[in-house]
C-alpha cells in the first residue's frame, strides 16, 4: 500500500508530549540502542526489535496499567499498540529518522460485532527513498509481525469482507482519538473490552 503523507517532512521528526524524545531517559536508551550503528537501515532495526520485543503489549501480559507517552512506555516497559507506537517514534525521531503513524481497522476480539484501530508505525528509508511500515505490537502465538523492507510483514491479515480496513494516512502525530482514550480509562483491560476507538470516534 502506498501512504500518503499528510504532513510535512520536518513534522515527522518533531517531539510532543506523546512523543516525548526530549526525556533524557528516552533520549538516553535511543542513543544507547544505536551506538555504533552508522547506515539508517542498522538503526531501524534495532529500534524495531527493541520495541516489539523487549516492551510488552498490555494485553498479552493482562496487565491493568495504561501508558501513553513514549517515557511512560519505556519506563513501564508495557503498552497497547498505540502507546508502543509513540516510544518507535521517539526512539527513530531522536535519531534523525523521519517516523509517522498509519492505522488499521480491526474486528475487536471481545466483540464479534466491534471494529477499533490498531496503530504502526512507518519509517522513511533514505537509502530506499520510501515509506516502510512496521508493526511493533509484539508478537505472540496468533500475532507474528517482522521486519522487512521488501515486502509487507505485518501482523494482523486484513479481511474486508468483515469490514476491516487499512488507512493509507500517515500522520505525524499520534490520532487524537487514540490518545483521548488512553487518557479518558485507568484501567487497561476495562478499555479493552469497552472502550477501544475506531478513527472517527
């Protein structure tokens, strides 16, 4: 799929309180993870691999907390897809690469009538001179999302005739609706199963 970008280029390297690289701590470990690493590429990867498998998504470890901003995710080491998506961002962003976020509509596991967004992330690749799109949720035993530059390794399989539904947007920030929702519920597994958006909402 081809994104659109919808901002310009300089937005998709700029901090916020959702993307929070400005914290010493989440400027601390984007330097520490790419130490060493000179070609782009390296320190996607590496990013890429810290983020989906060394934080954990919330509902894999049915854990009730919440977090939003990319300090709060590492600091907690957890969070649903959204929050993951703001801590790859500050991670690409301290170092330089432009990163935005792109969304997909899925059927909600606890609802066999319920759709809600499931947020990645998408890297510009200077070397390739084009978008990537990674999917850092983490994996588990019906969830496999890789890295890969050359063809299309993300999680979830989309299945229109469900209604499911992937956004060709790329925006440089986080969709307000997402962050409304994490920061409207204290309670992770209550939002999981009550209180999940979908892009309009």
């Amino acid at each position: 799929m081809d994104l659109i970008q919808r901002n310009k280029d300089a937005s998709y390297l700029k901090f916020d309180k959702y993307v929070n690289y400005d914290d010493p701590a989440v400027k601390a470990k984007a330097f520490e993870l790419t130490k060493g690493l000179t070609e782009p590429i390296d320190k996607i990867e590496k990013i890429y691999y810290f983020v989906r498998d060394e934080i954990y998504h919330t509902w894999d470890t049915k854990d009730d907390i919440i977090t939003i901003s990319a300090s709060d995710v590492l600091e907690k080491k957890t969070g649903m897809s959204y929050a993951k998506a703001n801590l790859l961002a500050a991670l690409m962003r301290a170092n330089g690469i432009y990163t935005g976020f792109c969304y997909q509509r899925i059927k909600h596991f606890s609802s066999s009538n319920k759709l809600a967004l499931h947020a990645l992330n998408a890297v510009y690749e200077p070397n390739l001179k084009r978008w990537v799109r990674l999917d850092a949720r983490g994996n588990n035993y019906e969830f496999n999302a890789d890295f890969s530059l050359n063809e299309r390794n993300l999680g979830y399989k989309i299945r229109p005739e469900l209604g499911e539904f992937e956004f060709n947007d790329l925006i440089a920030v986080p969709l307000p609706s997402t962050m409304a929702a994490l920061e409207r519920n204290t309670n992770a597994m209550y939002m999981f199963f009550n209180d999940l958006p979908d892009y309009d909402s």
